[in-house]
C-alpha cells in the first residue's frame, strides 16, 4: 500500500484502511449477532460512563447538603430528572435517602461492569473466531497455490504469515471494531452531560484537545512504517527456525550450530529494535496528551478558584472528566492500532489475493475410466525466461506400458513428470491422458490417478500405518497392511517397537532410507493408480535394500503405465522403452542393447552411472 503524502491524513488512511477492512469484514459476518451484542454491551457501558456525573452530582448534593436539599439537576437533564419520582423520594427521604442514594454508585457500577465484560466476552469470541476462520482460509488457500509459488516463497515466511500476521491483524482488527464504538459514545454522552452541567468549565478544559490530533497523526505513520518491518523480521525469524530444525543434520555435520544462533540472535535484535520502534511510537502518545491535559486541568482549576464552583459540582465535572481520560486515551491508540492492523492484513490479503498460476477450467471434468495412455506432443517449457527445461519433447506411451526416462543431471527428467502431474504448464505443446489434453482435467482427478514415488521419500511425523493410509484415506487396517506386504515392509514394521503404530519422527528420521522409500512405495501401491512415476533415488542403496526395493516396485508397477527416472539398471532393463534426455531434448529412443549402440550418452551414462557397481546384472 503506497504511503501517499495527502493534505487530509485521516481520508487517506481511511481510503488505504478500507479494502483490507472490508477483507476483514467479510470472516466477521456470520458472527454479526454476537458482534452487535458485543457492541450494544460497549455502547451500554459508554452511555453508564457518560451519565455517571450526573449521578455523582445527584449523590454529592445529597452528601453535601445533609440529605436535605431538593434534588435540581443543571439543564435539560434537570427536567427530565424531575420526572423520576424516586429520586425525587430519596432526595427528600433525609439520612436513609443519603444511604439510598449512596447504594445507587455500587449499583450502577455493577451494571457497568456487567456491561463490559459481556462487551470483551462477545468481542473476543468473534475476535477468536475470526483468528480461526482467516487462518484457516489463508492456509487452505496457500496449499492450492501452484508449485512455482512455493519455489519462490520461504517456508518460514508462510508460517509466519498464517501464525503470526493473521493473530496481528485480527486482534488489532477487533479492537479497533470495539472501541470505535465504544469510545466515541463515551466521550459524546459524557461530554454532552458535562456541557449540560457547566459548559463553560468543559470549554475552558477541552480547548487545548485540537493540538492533541498530531502527535497521534505522526506517530501513527510510523507505527505503520515499523508494524511492517516487524512483520517482516518475524518472517525472517522463523525462515531461520524453520530451516535450522529441518536441517539440524546438515548443521551439525558442518558444525555450524554457532553460526545458525549468530544468525538467530541477529534476527531477534533486529526484532528487539523493530518491537520497540513500534512501542516507542504506540506509546509516546499518551504521555503527550497527558500533558497536554494537565495544562487543560489548570486552566479547569483557575475557572473552579474564579468562578466559585460548589463542591459537587466540582465533584461531578473532575469525575467526568476522568472518566472521558479513558476513552479519549483509546480513541488516540485506535488510529495507531489501526496503523498496526493495516500493515499486517495487508500482508495477509495479499497473500489471499494470489490466485494459483494453474487452475482448473472452468468446464473442467473428472477422469474417468482412466486406461493410461499418455502422449507428450511437441512439449517446450522453461521455469524461467532463461533456458528452457524441455524442448519438443514428443512420446506416446501405450496403457500399461514401463518407460524410463534416463539422461544426465540437470536434463529435465524431474521436470517432464512435475508437469504431467500439472505442477506447472508447458508453454508450448500438449500432454494428453487417453488423448484429452490434461487442462481439460480437474487436477484433483488428475492426481488422483497417478501414483508418485518420488526422489525423497517424505514422512510425515505420525505412525507408520498412518503415513502408509496418505496413499487412500479411507483405506482399512487389512488394506494397509496388504499394501505394506506387497512393499515387502511388513517384516520391517513388525520389528518396530510398537508395529505399524510406532512414530517415524520427523520426515521419518527414526527409520533408514531404504525403509523410508518402502514405506512409500506402499503408499503408492494403496493409492492404486493407473499412471505411476518413479523418480528414483541416486544414491546407491545396499544390494539387499536394493533387491527388496525392486521387489516392492514389481509389486507396484504391474499393469500400470510406469515412467521411471531410472538410476538402476534392473528398472533399466525391465522397461519396455528406455528414453534418454540430455539439455531438454530427447535424443534416444529403444531398449537397452539397441541405444548401447546407437546413444553416445547412453553408453556414456551406462559406463559411469551402472555399470562400475552393478558388473553382476549383465544385461
Ligand atoms: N523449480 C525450478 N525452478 C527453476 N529452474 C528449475 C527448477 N527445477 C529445475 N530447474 C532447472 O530445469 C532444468 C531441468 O531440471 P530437472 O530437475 O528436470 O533435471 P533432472 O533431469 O531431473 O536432473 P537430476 O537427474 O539431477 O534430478 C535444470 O537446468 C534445472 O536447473
Ligand atoms: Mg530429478
């Protein structure tokens, strides 16, 4: 949001606050009723607040004058008093009457206390609720962003985002929409029933409120201005977090704990200055328009000495005034809170604003029936402006048929099948799935029926039968652990301390690579889809592991169309066509004895890649 320089501070404020306002809205909504409960207990309490000098003047002259003295309120009010009759009773009712009339300030503090805690009670509900609905939302909309959003975004940035700038927004939000209620109330009834009681005394105290608008005119932009570094920095912060509990093996192998809390502690001291930037701004405010008061208080105190006040009076006009201090102290952080909320929605709605590269047509279908078939036609596509990741890659893949893709790093192996599964969009060309172009798919159908096993096996941190269950969620017990048979996990799984309920740790680390990749191989195979990709891991395996992985896979890949990027040579050799990519293109087609003839980089990759540890699998 640009920080326009205008003559009018409060409209552009109110013109840049409204969109993300109006954002905010929109999760308040199906709560109006406990919003406009909430917000009549605070106008409830505004208006107690604002009537209580009149109810001091209406005690004090009780007190003052022995209980004796007729009851006469100043002005308007005065007359409208003079129509209840009970007060009128206990003004004329003596020594009882002045107990009865004491009672009345407990009372009505009570009701005014009532009033606002029913007020916080309703606004917090909402206010939680709310947290809750915009949390939930922001998250669910940042799972259906494409993959290129996700290789540009920080992870840690995106957790901060949902944990941290929704709570900031909201609650700054729901403050803001509680107290521009309430306070204004407040200080209109109380000012009015002062002005009733001695309007000369509220002009000489009020004359110097004007100069009280800019210090919070100034200090408001700067909140803004650092709100946002602060959301930044905390971004920042848990990038840091994030990165050093994923990667805590890489740091300690390198040693690097130090150099990890070094930059922690930078992080927090810049989050230390950006905090106080903002407390420093949020609250030097205050204490501004304090003095400035008590200069408003002096010039009160010199009408009090030259104009003879009577004592209740004074009584009724200091308790007014004290009690119009608070609102009009809230009232002057609301425009500061309201910086404060601004920079973090901000954040937020732009984030919820950011539609999904990929998305579904409009006429989009369900596959159905799916047999398998695939065809890449003349397909070019390039992450970037730069260089392209595959040109003119053209294949036709019979239903049930097993390809491996083969071809040096960096060719563009991983970057055909990420786009068979739609993560990204080829710019020229199509791909086809039983001859219909895949955009004509929803992409959750589309998923739905391919199977991945992919280079990193991730877990999740749950038991084994769950991680297992991500293949198909309504899978049963038996199915997972046919599933895990077939993935010749079971034994494995057994041993574990508590069988398929036992935890894997976080991305599995409690269990060996080779595990791991079995675990999602079994995955795949309850998922049970017709289309399979395998992105085989490079690093070599044991020849036991290796074995039983294989195993697992011939479980797997039976009647499916499989393309595997293949780093072993015994899915080399099992495959029906073997496909070698090199910068994007294809530049070889056959089985294996034909492109050992015919492929230079075939036989080049052969000789480097297999055929120096795997002597034993002649071919
Ligand atoms: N997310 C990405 N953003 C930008 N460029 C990418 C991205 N992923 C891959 N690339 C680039 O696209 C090209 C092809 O990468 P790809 O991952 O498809 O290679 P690969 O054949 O799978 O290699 P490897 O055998 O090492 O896994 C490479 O030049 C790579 O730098
Ligand atoms: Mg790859």
């Amino acid at each position: 949001m640009s920080d326009k320089k205008t003559k009018l501070p409060f409209l552009s404020l109110l013109r840049a606050s409204w969109q993300p306002y109006k954002l905010l809205l929109g999760y308040l909504l199906p709560y109006k009723t406990r919003f406009i409960l909430g917000i009549a207990c605070g106008i409830g309490y505004a208006v107690i607040s604002g009537l209580f000098p009149l109810i001091i003047l209406f005690v004090g002259r009780q007190v003052f004058g022995g209980g004796s003295g007729s009851f006469v309120l100043p002005g308007a009010i005065g007359r409208l008093a003079e129509h209840l009759p009970f007060l009128q009773e206990s003004a004329k009712a003596g020594t009882a009457g002045i107990l009865a009339a004491c009672i009345i300030v407990p009372l009505v503090m009570m009701v005014r206390s009532s009033f606002s805690y029913l007020n916080s009670y309703c606004m917090s509900w909402v206010s939680f609720r709310m947290l809750r609905d915009l949390r939930r939302a922001l998250f669910a909309h940042l799972l259906h962003q494409s993959m290129d959003f996700f290789n540009k975004s920080k992870s840690g940035k995106l957790i901060s985002r949902v944990s941290n700038d929704v709570r900031v927004a909201q609650s700054a939000f729901i403050s803001v929409a509680s107290d521009i209620f309430k306070d204004p109330f407040s200080i209109v009834v109380g000012a009015v029933v002062l002005f009733n009681i001695d309007w000369k005394f509220c002009i000489v105290t009020l004359i110097l409120f004007p100069i009280c608008l800019v210090p919070i005119i100034v200090f408001g932009k700067k909140v803004r201005k650092a709100g946002k570094a602060e959301e930044e920095e905390a971004g920042a912060m848990s990038v840091i977090l994030q990165e050093s509990f994923l990667g805590i093996r890489i740091i300690k192998s390198f040693a690097r704990e130090e150099f990890q809390a070094d930059q922690f502690t930078r992080s927090s001291e810049q989050q230390f200055r950006n905090s106080m930037r903002v407390k420093k701004s949020m609250d030097i405010v205050q204490p501004l328009i304090e003095t400035v008061s008590a200069f408003g208080v002096t010039l009160a105190l010199l009408y009090v000495y030259f104009y003879n006040i009577p004592p209740e009076q004074l009584l009724a006009l200091l308790a007014g005034i004290f009690l119009l201090y608070e609102p009009a102290k809230k009232v002057s952080r609301l425009h500061m809170l309201m910086q404060k909320a601004l920079a973090a929605s901000t954040n937020v709605f732009a984030l919820m604003e950011q539609m999904p590269t990929i998305q579904d047509a409009p006429d989009a279908k369900e596959i159905t029936a799916c047999k398998g078939a695939i065809e890449f036609r003349d397909m070019g596509f390039s992450y970037g402006p730069d260089i392209p990741a595959v040109k003119h890659f053209n294949l036709k893949i019979e239903p049930g048929s097993q390809y491996a893709l083969v071809g040096p790093s960096g060719a563009g192996k991983t970057s055909v099948l990420s786009l068979l599964q739609r993560f990204y969009d080829p710019q020229e060309g199509c791909i086809r799935i039983d001859g219909k172009d895949i955009r004509r798919f929803r992409q959750q159908s589309l998923r739905e029926h391919i199977g991945v096993v992919s280079q990193e096996s991730f877990l999740f941190h749950d038991t084994i039968a769950e991680n297992i269950r991500f293949g198909r969620l309504d899978a049963t017990r038996e199915e997972i652990e046919q599933a895990a048979k077939q993935a010749f996990a079971h034994d494995f799984i057994l041993a574990q301390p508590h069988g398929y309920e036992t935890i894997v740790g976080d991305k599995g680390c409690l269990l060996s690579g080779g595990q791991q990749q079995r675990l999602s191989i079994a995955r795949a195979i309850l998922k049970n889809a017709p289309i399979l990709l395998l992105d085989e891991a490079t690093s070599a395996l044991d020849s036991e592991s290796e074995r039983m992985i294989q195993s697992a896979l011939e479980g797997l890949t039976t009647g499916k169309t499989v393309i595997a990027i293949a780093h072993r040579l015994s899915t080399i050799l099992k495959s029906d066509c073997i496909v070698v990519m090199d910068q994007g293109n294809i530049v070889g087609v056959g089985r294996h004895a034909d492109l050992l003839e015919s492929s230079d980089i075939y036989r080049h990759l052969y000789q480097l890649q297999f055929h120096s540890h795997k002597t034993d699998e002649k071919p």
